[in-house]
C-alpha cells in the first residue's frame, strides 16, 4: 500500500532537534511601522533533516510583511533526524519564528 511505502511522521516541536539555526531578518517597512509577530512555519523534512518544504501555515495571522522573511531563514535550518521505531523518518512539524522590535 501507498500508506507502507511513504511514512511520514507529524512531531510536536518539542521533539524537534534543530542542528542549524537561522534569525530572519526584520524587514526594513516592519521596522518602520514598528510591527511585531510571529509566523508559523511549517517544515517537512527528509529522512536526514533537510527540509524538503517549508511554508507559512494557513491558519496563522503572521502579517504578511513577515513571510519571505521567515521562510528565507527556515530554508537554512537543519535538523537532527527524526526517529520512528528505530529508523530515521520523513516528519512534519511546525516552529513558530518570532519578530520583536529590540
């Protein structure tokens, strides 16, 4: 079955092992306008922590002027790989990347 042929497990992210991290940058507009807020980023990595897709989730209410950001700096992270009776597996998760005026 299809089912058996591609696992894919979906972790909270406190089972989350990042190895590399990446800060997005805070838009210069954003910055201006002194807005804040946090974008839900969705990853889907392979079996040895390369994302394989990353995308802002649908649900979430990141202002818009956050999300190339927030994606160019997912697209640099990597992950420990996630394990699944033994075996390292495809997982989904989502992080929440956070822009705050300092």
């Amino acid at each position: 079955s299809l089912e058996s042929y591609i696992e894919v497990r979906d972790y909270h992210w406190s089972a989350v092992r990042p190895k590399v991290t990446a800060a997005p940058n805070y838009p210069t507009e954003a910055k201006k306008l002194r807005i804040e807020g946090r974008c839900q980023v969705l990853f889907y990595i392979d079996e040895g922590g390369t994302p394989l897709s990353i995308d802002i989730a649908e649900d979430d209410d990141c202002p818009s002027v956050f999300h190339s950001n927030a994606l160019k700096a997912a697209n640099k992270w990597r992950f420990e790989p996630m394990e699944a009776d033994g075996k390292a597996v495809k997982a989904t998760f989502t992080l929440k990347l956070r822009f705050k005026i300092k």
